[in-house]
C-alpha cells in the first residue's frame, strides 16, 4: 500500500506531466486518508489557484497554516494565494503573520 509521501510524488508527477486534474483528484485521495498531511494541501492551494478554483484554494492554503502555525512559509505561500485570487485584505493579514513569525523565529534563543 502506497505512502502519503508517495501518494503525494505521483500527484507532483502528474501536475509536471500536465495533468493538472488528476494531480488535484491524487492529492484529494491522500487528504481522504491522511486529512492533516500539510504538503497535500499546501499543492492543493497552488493547483486550485491555477485553475481559478479560488475559494478551493484559499480553503487549502488556511488549512495548512493550521496545520503549521509557527512556519512562516505557510503564511507567505496563503498571502500568494489570496493575492492571485484577488482577497487583498486576507492577502495582507497572511503576510503580517509571515514576518511577525519570521521575526520570532530570529529572536528564538538557539537550542
């Protein structure tokens, strides 16, 4: 039985080979079974934006900063979504949480 990670490979494999359908449909499938796997619905949220399924991908992209809260890529990547789907203000709001996170993540002491 196949791996969320490789479940996840073959929707990545899909999209290069253009399938951008059935890549969505693979990374669907993986979430049916493994709901919190963030990368899955970190390229669902850049998959549906491409297809102009903007609610889809906003929903995806929340999802994922859930999922990772202290990581400021997830809310640079849901600012990048919401700008291509045209929610300016949620766009901006994803973007203060990015740097203030980074910002936190300077001041961290190291371990």
């Amino acid at each position: 039985m196949p791996t969320a990670d490789d479940l996840y490979d073959e929707a990545i494999a899909l999209k290069e080979a253009g399938k951008l359908e059935d890549a969505i449909g693979k990374l669907k499938a993986l979430l049916a079974e493994h709901p919190d796997y963030a990368l899955a619905h970190a390229a669902l949220s850049v998959f549906c934006v491409k297809l102009d399924r903007n609610d889809e991908a906003i929903e995806h992209g929340r999802k994922v900063c859930e999922l990772e809260p202290d990581d400021p890529f997830s809310f640079m990547a849901m600012s990048m979504v919401c700008q291509k789907a045209g929610n300016l203000a949620e766009a901006e709001s994803a973007l203060t949480q990015a740097m203030h996170k980074q910002w936190a993540a300077q001041k961290a002491p190291e371990a």
